[in-house]
C-alpha cells in the first residue's frame, strides 16, 4: 500500500515539523522521465560550466549557513554548532570539485601504437542515491558535488525523517543555475519503489549509505540490473592507545571522537583499546570528561549531546548496554535514557568490555564507550582487527612510524595515526568487510560513478 504522505518530526520534542505528499507510480515516472532528458543535456556542457554552478552552490550555502543548520538540527537532532560544521563543510567540499573537477576528468595519455589513445572520463548516467539522516547535507553533498559535476544526474531517495533536508538541498542546486530536474528528491509512497527505480533503465548505478542490511537489499537488486554500486555502511573504528600515547593529550579527542553527533555516525570511534600501562590514567580522563558533557536541546549553543534521532534507537543503544553490562561490562557513567520528552540517552561509559560483549561486537549508534584493556601493543591490534566492520582505524602513539607500521595491520579503509578520523573531499573515503566497497570523496570517488572509456585511433593510412 502507498502512503499518501510522509511527516517529519523534531527528535528533542516528539513536536510534528511538516507533512510532505510522495509520489506513486505515474509520479515517479515523471521524475524519472524528467531527470534522464536533463542529464542528457548536462552530460554535454564544459566541465567548467559544471564546476562553476557547482562553486555557487557553496557560496549559497555559506551565505545561508544558519538556516540549514537549523534544519538539520530541528529534524535530527545535531547540536546546532556541529550542523553549522556540517553545512561549512559542504561548501569546502563544493569548492574542491569545482577547483579540481577539470583536471580530475581530463583524458589520460597512454601510449600505444596508435596515434592517439587515452583513457577518458564520461559520465555514466543517472545515478540513485539512498541517503541516511545522521549526516542529511554531508551525506548529499559528497556524493552530488562530483557525480553532478562529472555529467551525471541525481536522483535522491533520503531518508524520511529529513525530508525536509532532501529539499532544501534540491533547491539550493536549483538556485544555483542547475538545470530543473537534474538533481530530482524522490519522496517515495513505499519502500519497494527503490528497486523500481533501480531496475529501471534509465538508472546507471546507485550509491547508498547505511546500515549493511540496507546495502545488501540494495546490491541485491542492482546485481539484477547488472548495475554500478558503491556502498558505504556501517562501522566498529577501533581507537588504539598505545602505552607511549600522551593519555593528557588523548582523552580529549578520544571523547569528541566517540560523541560527535551524539555517537550515531558510522565513523564515531566505537571500540576504545588502551595499553594496561596507561588504562588507568585513560580511564579515569574519560569519565571525567563524559561526565561533564551537556545534554541539551539541539539548537543551544552549549549542547553536547542532543537526542537520537527516533525513538526506537533509544531502545537499541540501551539494549546493547544493559545485555554488555549483564555480560560482565563495568558501568563508569550514564547507562540509561533520559527521563522527559525527546529522545535522549545519557552518554555513557563501559569498562571491563570483551570481544564477546554486544558494545564490541555489534555497531553501535548512540552516544556509547566501550573502553578495553589490552595487555601489549600487539594485543591491543589484534583486538582492534577483530571486527567483521573495517571503516577506519586510529592509533595514537609518540612514535609516528610505528604507529603506522602497527595501523597496517588492521584491515579498514582509513588509517589515522594520531589524529581523529574524518571523511576529507581530498582523501577517498569507503571500507572494507562489512563497512562496504567502493569509495567517495577525492578523484577516486569522481571517477567511480564515470564511464572510463580506453579510446584507440589511428589514421587510415596507417593501418
């Protein structure tokens, strides 16, 4: 059955935000009929026209910072000093592309006993992109700043708890000279329309962020279109102390590393390994510093910890918590929900945690720290390998190359030796495992969602 509407709800207040109309079958067949007319137009524009719509697109998000992130924050619940970063990061982002989009694109020379021969970089196509609402501008932009500007279309499947996001994204593209249609926000009646859309042959490749299971569904049903896909799921990051670590220096980024966006992103540092020689003294900084986190509503300046996002994900990060600490894990701090309307959960510390404990097994996506003991470096690695997640990784250590000697053998797509993981448009961002396959961000990420074409040709009279 089609639902008629979608409505979306602040998260700090169980307050309705908006009510917005989804589109059934002939609706989506006019999006989808639309937005294939306006690539084919696109595709044949300079890249340098498309890089300087796209420059446009991140001075109207600087001049208009605030009201997009109060957005983010009334639907989602991000502290609003972070949905501020979110949306000046966006504009970094559109910025990068449209510095680097033409060089990022240009032929490459190859030689052959051709005349000439190249490999070229051509768009692809329509590309569909199932986004999450941890990080609704973020997400978005990273992924439209270079496929749009390879020559592609959009066509956007959001989350449905940020819809009002999704369009306020869709505007800010239309505003900036984009042709209508090529960046096209599907509200869609039911969740089976996803794979319409994917089937259809219009559609060239799909992007998702999410959830392993919502990957899986999805390159299911691209793997029946013979369709390109690139899956960015979830993560268990592993912060590995090591005992020659300045503890001081590292508890700090340790718990902004844990609780940015109230700990439900895929990249939070989850799993937190420290040598027995300087447990203690981490220990002790952690709770000291968790402890003195402010909850609060999201658009106070001064919140740390906002709600989660929905209900329900109350329930699961407390049922991660009360099954680890039945298990055997000691708690230093929070531990349970927050009394009053909202979605809040206090942020919480848990010591004594083993592999076999839900808070290291499992993701989790809530404001949540499981710190381990190890007995060696060694140890600490191999513990911080065991995962069936593999996003990224950090070690911090006073010896930077051993550091990164020791990172290597953790199996993850991004290693940080002494600083605290971030996506950045410059590096390729994606993992390994569970945490999926492919990548965004950097030329690497342009180039996934282009057709890379080898060109050979010679002159008639040299053949």
């Amino acid at each position: 059955m089609t639902e008629q509407s979608i409505t979306t709800v602040d998260p700090s207040t169980g307050q309705i935000l908006a009510t917005y109309p989804t589109i059934d079958g002939p609706g989506l067949e006019g999006a989808l009929a639309g937005a294939n007319e306006a690539q084919q137009q696109w595709r044949r524009r300079p890249v340098t026209e498309r890089a300087a719509l796209l420059r446009q697109v991140g001075t109207l998000l600087r001049e208009e910072v605030e009201t997009h992130a109060s957005l983010i924050s009334r639907e989602m619940g991000k502290p609003i000093a972070e949905a501020r970063a979110e949306v000046l990061k966006c504009a970094l982002t559109c910025d990068y592309y449209a510095d680097n989009a033409e060089a990022f694109l240009a032929p490459k020379p190859v030689k052959t006993e051709a005349d000439t021969s190249f490999v070229a970089y051509e768009p692809i196509g329509l590309v569909l992109a199932v986004m999450p609402w941890n990080f609704p501008y973020w997400q978005v932009i990273r992924f439209a700043a270079p496929a749009l500007t390879a020559g592609n279309g959009a066509l956007l499947k959001h989350a449905s708890n940020v819809t009002g996001s999704a369009l306020a994204i869709q505007s800010l593209f239309e505003r900036s000279g984009y042709p209508s249609n090529l960046f096209t926000t599907l509200i869609l009646g039911r969740h089976s329309m996803v794979d319409d859309v994917i089937a259809d042959r219009r559609v060239a490749a799909v992007t998702l962020t999410g959830s392993e299971k919502a990957g899986a569904a999805v390159a299911e049903a691209a793997g029946r279109a013979l369709k390109k896909t690139v899956l960015e799921l979830g993560g268990s990051d592993p912060f590995v102390v090591l005992s020659d670590a300045d503890v001081e220096r590292v508890v700090p980024l340790a718990v902004r590393a844990r609780f940015v966006n109230t700990g439900q992103s895929c990249l939070c540092a989850k799993r937190f390994i420290v040598e027995s020689s300087v447990y203690d003294d981490f220990e002790r900084g952690v709770v000291e510093a968790v402890d003195a986190l402010k909850i609060g509503a999201p658009l106070s300046e001064d919140t740390k910890i906002g709600p989660l996002a929905k209900p329900v994900f109350v329930d699961d990060i407390d049922d991660q918590v009360q099954r680890s600490i039945a298990m055997g894990a000691r708690l230093l701090a929070g531990g349970k929900r927050v009394e009053g309307r909202g979605n809040y959960y206090e942020p919480t510390v848990l010591a004594d945690v083993t592999p076999d404990m839900p808070v290291f097994r499992e993701e989790t996506f809530g404001p949540v720290m499981a710190l381990v003991r190890a007995d060696s470096a060694e140890e600490a690695v191999k513990l911080a390998d065991d995962s069936d997640y593999g996003l990224a990784a950090s070690v911090w250590t006073s010896d930077m190359n051993r550091g990164l000697q020791l990172g290597q053998e953790i199996e993850a797509g991004a290693l940080f030796v002494n600083g605290v993981v971030a996506s950045d448009p410059r590096l390729p961002f994606g993992g390994v495992k569970l945490s999926g396959y492919g990548r965004e961000l950097s030329m690497e990420g342009m180039h996934e969602f282009t057709n890379i074409r080898a060109v050979w040709a010679a002159e008639m009279s040299a053949v």
